[in-house]
C-alpha cells in the first residue's frame, strides 16, 4: 500500500509541470482523496468536526440500495452487473469532463445516479441506451445547473425520463422472466448472462402494472379474463419474483435498504411516510370508495412499479427536495397523489418518475412558504 | 424532586468524548507565573484607560485600568511586580491594549474596597459597588448590570436571574468539579446576586446529570425562594438565550441577548467569584480553568492566576502534535501568540490533538468509536464507547447538498445552510430577511456539516459585512443631508449679501 501511496504522490508534479496533464489534476485528487482519507484540518471554528462527509453520505445509499442490487443479479442474470459498470463508466467520466472543465474537485454525487439509474431499466436494455441516458442525466441533469448541489431534479430521473420518451422500444419493461423456466430456483440469473428477453408488443409478456392497466381498459370478458392472469400476486410483487425494471421488482429489498436509510438518518422518514400514507389512502378512497377499477387497490399501488424506490431512494434526495419538515410533508403527499393519479388516468403504465420529478420543481417554493410563515410567526412572537 | 428535564428545539448531545473531564477531578494549583498579561477589557465591557504605566511597582489585586464613564469594570493586576510594558495583544483577529507585569514572587493579594458588615444584609448598592470594584460585574455575555454601567442595560432591567449550572459545552467545568466541592460558596454567591437584584425570581438550571444535587439545592435554598430545573445537557443549553426560552419560555428575540428581555443569565463560577468579592474581598484575580480535551496527555481543572499566559499553563501537558483553544473548541479560537494570557472569562483552554494521517478508504470503514449526528458510522448502532475527537475535518470541502442537518440542530430554528448560500452571492437584504442576526454562533451548524463548509464562520462575516453595509448608508445619508444643509447655508448667505447690496 506504501508503494501505491508513493505512486501517487509522485504524480502531482509530473501533472503540476506538464501542459497536458495539467488539466487532469481534478482526476488525481479525485483518485488521491477515493483511497486516502485527505489530510485537512480545522481552521475555523468549531475545530473539531462531525465523522461524515459526502463520500460516507453517498456510499450509505449505496449500501442501501445493495439488497435490490443483488437481487437484480440473481433475478436477471450477469447483464445488470455490466450495464451498471457501463452507467457508473459514463457517468463518472462525464463528472470527470465537467470538473476538468470548471477546474473544480469531482464530486461524488454520481456514486448514487450511477446506480440509481441503471436499477430502474429493465435488464435488457442496450448498453448503449444506458450510456446515452447517464451521460444526459450528469450533463443536463445535474451538471449544467451547476454540479452537484445545485440540480433542480433528481438526475437518475431525468436520465430516466429521457430514455423512456427517446427509446420507448428498447426500455419498454416487457422482459420475460419466468419463475418456472430453466432459471428458476437457485442460483437462478447468476447462472446466466442474461435470462431476460426482449418481446415486443406481446400481452403475455407485460409488468404487473402496464397488465393492470391493459385489464382495466379491456372491454370484452374474454380479453379480461386473459388479462386477469397475468397481473401477478401480491406475494410475488412483494418478493419481486415479477418482470419489471432491474432493481425495482423486490419489494421487500427495497424496504428493507430504505429503512436502513431511515435508520441512518441519510434519508427523510417524512418524504416516505407522506408518499406511502398519500398513495395508499388515495388509491383506497378511488378504488373502493369511488368504485374506479382503473385506480389500483392500495397494496397493488404500493408494490407496482417502481413505487418503492422512488419513494426510499428518489425522493429522499436531499438536493431536489425540500429541506423543512412541513415542507416535506406536502412535498410527499404532492408525489404519492400526482404517482398514482398518472398511472391510472395517464396513458403511462407507471407515474412515480414524473410525479417525482413534478415536486423536484414545486421544492424550493414549499421550503420558502414554511419559512415566511415561521419567521412571521416568530416575528409575532418577540 | 424535579421530574421534568426541561430543554429547547434542536441542538446536540456530545456523548462520551475522549478526554472529557470527569466530575470530581480534584482541583490543583497552576504554578504561579512569572510574569502576568493583562489586557485592559476582560470579559465583558470597553477597553478601560490604563492607570499605570511602565516602570509602575502595582500590587495584586490593585485596579489599573477603570473608567466610569463607559460601559466597562475595572481591570485588576493579578500579580505584584513591576509593569514591564504597555504593548498591543493581538487576540482572536483583533487587538487590545495590554500590560506586562514581571512578578516579584509575592501571592498576597490586596482586598477590595468593602463598606459594609455582613452581605446578606447589606445595601444592594454597596454590594453592587463591590462586585463591580471586584471585576465581577464582567463576566456574564452583556456583563453584570450596576448603577456603575458594567452593563448597557441598568439593574433595574433585571427581572430574573438564571443560573446555568448544565454543562453541555465539551471539555467544560462540570458540575462534580465546580459545584459541589464549593457548594457552601456558590449558596452564598447566589445570596449575594439576589441581594443585589432585590431577591427577583430565580432559577437555577442544573445539568440533568447532576439530579443527585436536587435535594441539597432545595434544602438550601427553596427558603429563599430559589428555583431548581433539571436541564437536558443538550449543546448550547448554557448560552444564554437559549437558557432564557428553556428556563423562561421567553423567546429572545433576533440580535438581542437575554438581558433585553429581562433575564440575567450566570453561571457556577460567576457565583463564586460573587461570594470570593462580598464574603472573602478578594477581587477577581483567581479563576478555574479546565485543561481538556484529547491534546492532553492529562486532563486537569487548575486554579490559575488572571494573566497566565495560556502557553504557559499548558507547558508539559500536551501530547504532540496538539492545538489549544481559548473558550472551548466549537466557538473558541485558536491560541497563537505567546503572550496570550487566561482573561476573567476564560473558563477552559481546550487542547485537540492534530491528526493529519491518511488512513486508505476511510469513507468505508467501520468507524467503531466516531462522533456524528447521523447514524451512518457502526458507532451509532452500538452501545457507547469513547469518541475519536481531533482537529481533523475528516473530509473535503463540497457544495451544498441540502441534507439539513444544520437546520436540525441550529438552536435558533434557523436554516443556516440557506443563509450561507444567500451570503455566498451577498444577498444581504433577504438574508436579514431571513433572520441572519438570529444567530447565537453556537457553531453546530459547522460541526454537523457533511460538505465541511464552515457555516458560522459565512454566518459570523456575513453579519460583520452587513454591519459595516448599514454604517456606510447611514455615513452616506449624512454626507448628503450635511451637503444639503451647507448648500443652503450658502445660499442664505448669498441672499442675505444681496440683500444688502
């Protein structure tokens, strides 16, 4: 380890006096502070300081997200470990291009994008669909507002809204994986490249929401009953044994990493609760109350789509969410009722990403309302 | 018994740091120094003139620098000797005049001036007058209020009188050390404050730790119709506007302290140094001082002369490589020059060791024994053990990410990460708006920072940039209006001359 320490070291001057590594010194300090904890210390007060900082912040969500990671592998095969390397790979060096640009540190804000965005395609997407979608969600996401810190929306969304309206075709989640087929039972997808296959404009091959949706609209009982079959049971969309995108499947992984989160204090139980409570309370009251059938009953609400990560993983965003407490609140509830208001009247099978990304744009207008209010009443106060 | 513990909104809980100072450490003498530095504003109060000069033989405990007429208390020599020099201190950015005193050895100390018997019973003026002759009345954040202006408010303004007996700060006095071994001093102090302020509604806020006093307090001190309240050792619970809405429910209101609404706020040492001026007539030359922290290779509490110089009174105690702190290591400053002496309110020197190693993906250890306000390290799962502490940011500099932690602890419900980005672009206007003096510069919004930006550092600044913005419109508007004014008096002028032409 001294000898690579030693190694690096010896590079700043080599990149310090040559005209062409010049610019490159961004990526050696980005590689030096990656493997060495940077030596600064205090020199203002307080001079002591919380252990965390941003590279601890993002690796937790990272940890958090490993359960639904490694499902993906074991659901889909070896394909989703290289469509994520192919995701962190642009991205990183698309992070890499802006700080050379700007002559600023990389930041680490991609550690989290660069999975994030990968878990919500399905595992059958070119891998070029996934560099062409990560690389406009660095850049136009998050990079041209001013790197991390300054985006307006959460930049796996934005990464994810653009290819799902430029290439519909190749991101369309209608691959097949069928518990009973050769894969099945363990070690499933790890045996295999890739068990998913891509069927276009096949009924049979549809997610559990876009067959909801199908069954719902269908007219005649026949289409219906067909239809009927293949929405799956509430068991298996809670396991994740359903076709969907990589990492959204498994309910209970997802769960289970955003509860870690919580526990962490990384993500904000507020935003969570208010889009579960919302979600759930809205589709209940549509669903039974107004007798709707093309509202989903609440759990199927819950368990669908790519509800679960978007609400422990995509809204918790700090940077395009809110950061008061009662703005959060509303922040969440705006997403839960906008979610399933877009899945079940909108001609898109799923909503969460849009209902996100709706609220990314209303955050800072929530945080500025609660903070006129407080401050009046404090001025009322004194 | 007090049940309820009684805190306020946000702050933290420093939980089991290292080389924190345990209750009941036996207080030690400082050796007596050899030479003394005394700066002529101590504490609270304008610099005071100087009433010696160089060459002067002064006698411990003898005032030398005092000025009635401005808001300030007398400044004493701690030592007898000879003033070697008169010489500008640089101190925390700033300077101040100051003496050198060469101590002739003696610690005999002269007493101050007293008129009266027994101080239960005394004028309330005359004891006043002897805590302000005593140096007493500067201690506490706005100063002690007499009719003497050691304060910019009058004793009459003091409705209620607070006693921060909660320790909640790092590496401070705790009550084991500076309460209850002097606790027939601190009851006596205490009786002198409430003679002084004509016996107002007082409370004593003592460190939930600390419940086992409860009773003693009591039998003591409910005849006289003192208060007890457990408070929670949440950072900054001793500051005093924060003491002021836990204790009160009196919501200090921006820029002020807790003498604008009405609440004397001191603390333990403040009491003893009280009964030390009325009781004894020693006049305030003497002090505790915590030596804590994990720069010292032993923590100790010494009783050191006013004018130590800091360097001095940590001289073989520090393990290397060490930095010392003047008032504490969150809203402290370091100590840099040499002749940086202990003052009247310096309650600790805080010394931190410096880690500059480079441990390999530090980011993704374990972090068994590290201090953090989220749980992202093992150690907030596990039961307590001793926290790393040093001067180490462990981390690097980044933008904003929003995670709001600074607003979760920010004491004074403010949003700092919001302030600094308003200061950042010097949008003063909204920043003022947005409660920019509401700041007590407690210094957790920095601590708590994952992107290390030394937010109460902007804040601090940014107050000082607004400051000196209002002062130059203001100096600016009365350019104009003199301008005016001088126009017309020429023009009158003029007019007259024609007149009479």
């Amino acid at each position: 380890m001294r000898f690579l320490r030693k190694l690096v070291e010896r590079q700043y001057p080599r990149f310090e006096k040559s005209r062409v590594l010049r610019p490159w010194l961004p990526l050696l300090e980005a590689v030096d502070s990656f493997l060495w904890r940077k030596s600064g210390n205090a020199r203002e007060a307080p001079f002591f300081r919380d252990r965390i900082d941003i590279k601890r912040f993002m690796i937790v969500v990272v940890v958090g997200l490993a359960p639904a990671t490694l499902a993906a592998f074991y659901f889909w095969g070896w394909r989703c470990v290289w469509l994520i390397l192919i995701s962190y790979l642009f991205g990183g060096a698309t992070e890499v291009f802006f700080s050379v640009a700007r002559k600023e540190t990389v930041s680490e804000g991609f550690l989290v994008t660069g999975l994030l965005f990968p878990l919500t395609l399905p595992a059958a997407t070119p891998w070029w669909v996934v560099a062409l979608g990560v690389v406009f969600g660095c850049a136009i996401g998050k990079e041209i507002f001013g790197g991390t810190g300054y985006n307006v929306f959460n930049p796996a969304l934005v990464a994810r809204a653009f290819v799902y309206i430029c290439f519909p075709v190749q991101v369309a989640a209608t691959d097949v994986w069928e518990p009973n087929a050769a894969n099945a039972g363990w070690p499933g997808g790890l045996a295999r490249w890739s068990s998913a296959t891509v069927e276009v404009d096949s009924v049979s091959s549809a997610t559990p929401l876009a067959a909801r949706k199908q069954w719902a609209k269908a007219t005649d009982e026949a289409t219906r009953e067909a239809l009927k079959k293949e929405i799956p049971s509430l068991r298996a969309m809670f396991l994740g044994n359903v076709r969907g995108s990589m990492g959204e499947t498994s309910a209970v992984l997802l769960i289970a990493g955003g509860l870690f989160l919580i526990a962490c204090r990384i993500a904000s139980w507020r935003i969570v609760l208010a889009i579960v409570l919302s979600g759930a309370a809205y589709s209940a009251v549509m669903h039974y109350g107004a007798g709707l059938k093309v509202f989903a009953p609440p759990v199927f609400t819950l368990l669908s789509g790519g509800y679960m990560l978007g609400a422990f993983f995509m809204a918790t965003d700090p940077v395009s969410g809110p950061g008061t407490k009662q703005a959060q609140w509303t922040y969440g509830i705006l997403i839960g009722v906008a979610a399933v208001t877009i899945r079940s009247i909108s001609g898109y099978a799923g909503g969460i990403m849009f209902a996100i990304l709706l609220a990314n744009v209303f955050a800072p207008l929530m945080d500025y309302i609660v903070m006129q209010q407080r401050y009046r009443r404090r001025k009322a106060l004194a | 018994m007090a049940a309820k513990v009684r805190t306020f909104p946000g702050g933290y809980v420093f939980h089991n740091l290292r080389g924190a100072i345990e209750s009941g450490l036996a207080v030690t003498d400082a050796p007596f120094p050899a030479r003394a530095v005394v700066p002529l504003a101590q504490g609270f109060g304008a610099e005071v003139p100087s009433l010696v000069g160089e060459g002067d033989t002064v006698a411990a405990g003898q005032i030398v620098g005092r000025d009635d007429a401005s808001v300030s208390t007398p400044v004493h020599a701690p030592v007898s000797g000879r003033v070697q020099r008169v010489f500008k201190l640089a101190v925390a950015g700033g300077e101040i005049t100051a003496l050198e005193i060469k101590a002739d050895g003696s610690r005999e100390w002269q007493a101050v001036e007293r008129r009266y018997g027994d101080p239960v019973n005394a004028a309330p003026d005359e004891l006043a007058e002897t805590l302000y002759l005593a140096g007493v009345t500067a201690l506490g954040r706005k100063g002690i209020p007499t009719k003497f202006s050691s304060s910019p408010v009058g004793p009459e303004a003091v409705e209620a009188l607070l006693v921060g007996a909660v320790h909640s700060e790092p590496y401070s006095l705790p009550n084991g050390v500076v309460l209850e071994p002097y606790f027939k001093e601190f009851v006596s102090g205490l009786r002198v404050l409430r003679r002084v302020f004509g016996g107002v509604r007082t409370i004593i806020g003592l460190d939930e730790r600390d419940a086992a006093l409860v009773p003693q307090l009591e039998a003591e001190l409910s005849g006289d119709g003192v208060e007890v309240a457990l408070v929670r050792a949440k950072f900054p619970a001793e500051y005093d506007e924060v003491l002021c809405e836990t204790l009160l429910r009196r919501i200090v209101p921006d820029g002020q302290s807790a003498l604008d609404v009405g609440a004397l706020v001191v603390d333990v040492p403040t009491c003893l140094a009280a009964h030390e001026a009325c009781v004894e007539g020693k006049p305030l030359i003497e002090r505790l001082v915590a030596l804590g922290g994990t720069g010292y290779s032993e923590t100790a509490v010494v009783r050191a002369r006013v004018g130590t110089p800091a360097k001095q009174l940590v001289e073989g105690r520090l393990v290397e490589p060490a930095r010392v702190f003047a008032g504490g290591a969150l809203a402290g400053h370091g100590v840099t020059d040499a002749d940086e002496p202990i003052t009247r309110t310096t309650w600790g020197l805080t010394a931190l060791g410096e880690d500059t190693s480079r441990p390999m993906l530090a980011w993704m250890g374990p972090g068994f024994d590290y201090d953090s306000t989220s749980r992202a390290f093992v150690s907030g799962f596990l039961p307590p053990k001793r926290k790393r502490v040093d001067t180490n940011l462990s981390g690097e500099l980044r933008p904003c990410i929003q995670c709001g932690y600074c607003a979760e602890v920010c004491p004074r419900d403010l949003l700092p990460y919001h302030l600094d980005k308003l200061l950042a672009v010097d949008a003063i206007d909204e920043a003022e708006e947005m409660r920019l003096f509401g700041c007590v510069e407690c210094g957790l919004c920095s601590y708590v920072c994952v992107s290390k930006i030394p937010l109460m550092a902007n804040i601090i600044k940014g107050k000082k940039h607004v400051i000196e913005e209002h002062e130059a419109e203001r100096a600016e508007l009365d350019r104009k209006q003199a301008e005016e004014e001088a126009r017309r008096a020429a023009e009158a002028e003029r007019g007259a001359q024609e007149g009479a032409a």
